[in-house]
C-alpha cells in the first residue's frame, strides 16, 4: 500500500514529463509487485493509477501490455530433388550440379544429393545410356570454355563411375558456349558493370549447366505426362514427418586429378629402305626389330621418351644384322575424341640407334607419328604409326615406317 501510495504521488506530480511507454513500464512493474499483497495496477492514458484485485491474472495483463513476443518465420523446407525423362533427357527438378570458380571440381551438398538421385535413377533403369554434355556461358575464350565444359563433363561422369554406374553407359562431350540455353545478346559483349548482375541472374546462370541427353534404353523410362487443367480446389493441409537420417555414407568432397602421364612396354617393327649407300645395301628393303620401355608427361601437350634393344637386319636378312641400343624422344598433342579414346598427332624429335655387335653402327633418325590410344581407368593400350628419315653410318640415308605396339599405366 505504501508503494502504491508513493507512485501515484510521483505520477501525479510529474506525469507531463514521463512518455506513456514509460508509465506503461512502470505500471507492469508495480503490478508484479502488488500482486504479492494481492494487489496489481494499470496506468491508464493521462497517468493515473487505478487499482484492483486481480492475482496471478493482473500480473499476466501487465505483462501482455509491456511487451509482446513474436515467434520467428520458419524457414522453408528445400524442394526434394526428382529425375523426370522428358524430350529424349532427363532432368534433375529442383537439384543442382555446381563447380568451383573457373575448376572442374564438384562442389556443395546439393550438388551430390543431386548427382546422388541420378546415380540411383540409372542404377534402377540399366539399359539407360546417357551423354553427359558440358555448357558454359560466353564469357572466357572458345578454347577455354570448351575445354572446361568437356573437363566438368568428365568429372560428373567420373564420378558416376565411382558411384557404380557402369562405365561402358555412360559418355560426356564438353560442348563450350555453342548451345546457350538462353540468348546471351549483349552479356556476349561484355555488359556494363552496372548490368552485370542482372546478366549472371537472367542468363549466364541459365547457360552454365549439365545436361543428360539419353543415347539407349529411353523406351524402359517412364515419360514425364503433361498436367491437365483442373478446376482449383483448397489444397490438404500437408502432414510432414521427420526424416530419417541417411544411413549411405556421403559422397567424396572432390573428383579425382585427371590423369596426364603414361608408363608402359612397346614392341617396335620398322621395315625400312636404304636410299643410297656406299656398300649397295638398297637392293632389298630391311628390317629393324626391337622393344623396351616408354614414358610420357602431359595433359595439352605431353613429351614422350623411350629406351629398347633393337636388331635391324639388313635386307631382312636376321642372320646378317646388328644388335643396339635405340633411344627416341618426342613432342604429342593428344586429342580426346570420345571420354576413352585418344589421338595424338607426334613429332619424333630425335632418335638414336647404337649397334654394338657383331659389327659397330650408329643411326640417326626422325619423323612424324599419330598415336591412337585408349584408355581405361589406370591403364592404356596404343598404336603409333609413323614415316621417319634418318641417316645410318657410313654414308646412307634411310627411310622407315615404325609401328609402335605400347601399353601400361596411367598416372
């Protein structure tokens, strides 16, 4: 009672000079106090004090009047990704298949949900063949955006593989920026700065992606059917239920490095012919044999080296040849024209042919190959023909046509 007394003396006195959140406040705290006398007190609009039994229930109303608490927004839960056959592709609705910046590595846990539903949908349907195609928008050079496109192509196939889609199902073509989903028109040119957002929100978005068109096996899809309109009613109020956690193991953060080196063996047949020679041995052509060890290095552009035995026989005559060492070093640009197979025009820069026994020779040689390889997961098999000159002591000039059997390792 006191209490109450000296409030209403304070806002009596001073209520032109208390804002009304303040008496509102002030009211709420007195409540709760009185209430332990039995006792709660409001402050109405001009400040004064009016009191009244009440209880629990008076201090309950302060408290609603002092502050209300909002409960925040729930977030919406994200879309459940479906792969849907539609027009000879299939399509991952409401998923997403991202790279690093300017990188062929996968990136972000929608990513893998995604490529994770897709990996499922062709276990379930095996006769499915499909191509994976690469895109990218315009921005970057030709030779770049096609070359990231069939990189980024290779890495979600690679990584299918991994996952335990057969390899022999599936292939990817890096297409660049030749088939653009949305017309880029002036985001080709290079847009202001000031329209650059909107460029990368309406179209180079769109143009970077990863499509899924099938080769075999569509008519063992199901199509996707056309909705028919249907006069609208209230939508049933949706029951979720809680999910369990997945019991598969996540999948890999990164795809393997592409790999760009060879080791293996060859076997090396070169028919050859003497062109002039002191000794008149260009009656009848010759035959060299050999075989030996061989190495390569490179993803673009990869160097080759290689050290064998070698017998040449002279005018295929093996009974009248000489036994050597032969080395060869050589410049190749190999060209993937399908994900497994390579082709790889060759400089033979340099070659050396060291005779020893029964009699002493030395050869010097060089020319032109094309490789045809084709690769596996960590190995290789290939066939290089090629045409050579060279020049072979003493005083002849030669020219070959090797053919080199290889196979090994990948790196």
């Amino acid at each position: 009672m006191q209490t109450n007394f000296l409030f209403s003396r304070l806002v009596s006195t001073h209520r032109r000079n208390f804002p009304r959140a303040t008496l509102i406040a002030c009211g709420a705290l007195l409540g709760g106090c009185a209430a332990q006398a039995n006792l709660s007190g409001t402050v109405d609009a001009t400040g004064q004090l009016s009191g009244r039994a009440s209880g629990q229930a008076g201090i309950e109303a302060n408290a609603t009047a002092a502050a209300t608490v909002r409960a925040p927004k729930a977030k919406p839960a994200p879309k459940k990704i479906a792969i849907r056959f539609e027009k000879g592709q299939l399509h991952i609705e409401h998923g997403e298949v991202n790279f690093e910046l300017d990188s062929d590595k996968l990136k972000g846990d929608r990513t893998f949900e995604s490529l994770g539903q897709l990996r499922d949908h062709l276990k379930a349907y095996p006769k499915v063949k499909v191509r994976i195609e690469g895109h990218t928008d315009s921005r970057g050079t030709d030779e770049y955006n096609a070359d990231l496109s069939r990189r980024r192509a290779n890495s979600v196939m690679k990584w299918l593989v991994e996952q335990g889609v057969e390899a022999d199902r599936l292939t990817a073509k890096g297409f660049g920026e030749r088939n653009p989903e949305v017309p880029e028109g002036p985001c080709k040119e290079g847009p202001p700065s000031a329209d650059a957002e909107k460029c990368e929100a309406e179209v180079w978005s769109k143009n970077r992606r990863v499509e899924y068109p099938v080769l075999e096996g569509g008519d063992s899809l199901p199509v996707a059917v056309e909705e028919t309109p249907v006069e609208e009613k209230p939508a049933p109020v949706a029951v979720v239920e809680p999910r369990e956690p997945p019991t598969e193991p996540p999948p890999p953060e990164q795809v393997a490095a592409e790999r760009c080196g060879i080791v293996g063996i060859y076997a090396l047949g070169s028919p050859y012919a003497v062109a002039s020679d002191t000794q008149n041995r260009g009656d009848r052509p010759s035959l060299a044999l050999g075989g030996g060890l061989e190495v390569g290095y490179g993803c673009k552009i990869r160097l080759h080296g290689s050290i064998g035995f070698q017998r040449a026989a002279w005018q295929s005559d093996f009974s009248n040849g000489n036994n050597g060492v032969s080395v060869r070093f050589g410049v190749g640009l190999p060209l993937h024209a399908t994900p497994h197979f390579v082709v790889e025009p060759r400089l033979e820069a340099f070659g050396a042919d060291v005779y020893v026994a029964p009699s002493t020779a030395f050869a010097l040689h060089a020319g032109l190959g094309l490789g045809l390889y084709y690769e596996f997961e960590k190995a290789y098999l290939g066939v290089t023909p090629g045409i050579e000159v060279g020049y072979l002591t003493p005083w002849a000039l030669t020219i070959s046509v090797p053919v080199l059997l290889s196979g090994g390792l990948r790196f």
